[in-house]
C-alpha cells in the first residue's frame, strides 16, 4: 500500500491494460533512414481503424500506447508496408507473365484472385 498517493493508470490503446509507460499517439516514431511517421498513423495502417487526437474526449479512448506493445505495433508496421510493397511486385510480375504469354486470361484470373484477397483482408 502506498498510503493515500494517487497512481495514475493510463489503458494502453492496442491492449486493454493498465500501464505505467507509455507514448502518445501523436509521438513520431522514425521508420528506416528516411522517413517517420505518429503512432496514430501505425495504429490506422495495422488495424484498419480511425485514430483521430479528438476520439480521446468523444469515445474516451485511450490516447496512447505501452513500452510493451510499441515494439510490436512498430514491427507490425513495418511488416505492412513491406507487403505492401512485395504485394505490388508481384501484381507487376503477374501481369508481366500474363503479357509475354499474350494470354489476357491470365491477367484476368490474376486481377480476380487479387480482388478475392482484398476482400479477405
Ligand atoms: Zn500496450
């Protein structure tokens, strides 16, 4: 017990947890060399859902995020982007197949499988 002292207990807004360290959703989070980007952003990339710095008063949400899932998320973050990137290759060689065979089915069954995957996403 530590007597009458308040412990402030903030939740973290990837687990529902209670945490004593954490980072804001504003707080930027350099990616690579070159680029950076806020934790808000990371989180809207990873789980598809809105971040704004207003849901904390209007949804009382928590506005921030732990030491513990920070590594996560920005490993989550990366290994997004990287898809992504890896994603848009492979469309690229799909279609470059599809060309050098002069086969437009192909491309069309490539184009189809991708639509199945998005809306699997
Ligand atoms: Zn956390």
């Amino acid at each position: 017990m530590s007597g009458n002292k308040a412990v402030v207990v903030l939740n973290c807004r990837i687990r529902t947890r209670a945490c004593k360290d954490y980072k804001s959703l504003k707080c930027e989070i350099e990616i690579g060399r070159e680029s950076s980007t806020t934790l808000a952003e990371m989180f809207t990339c990873c789980f598809g859902l809105p971040c704004e710095p207003q849901d904390g008063a209007a949804a009382r949400l928590p506005q921030q995020i732990c030491i513990d899932c920070l590594p996560l998320l920005k490993q989550s973050y990366i290994l997004k982007r990287t898809d992504i990137g890896a994603d848009e290759l492979i469309r690229l060689g799909l279609e470059d197949i599809g060309n050098n065979n002069n086969n437009s089915n192909s491309a069309a069954a490539s184009a189809e499988r991708a639509a199945g995957r998005q809306r699997r996403q």
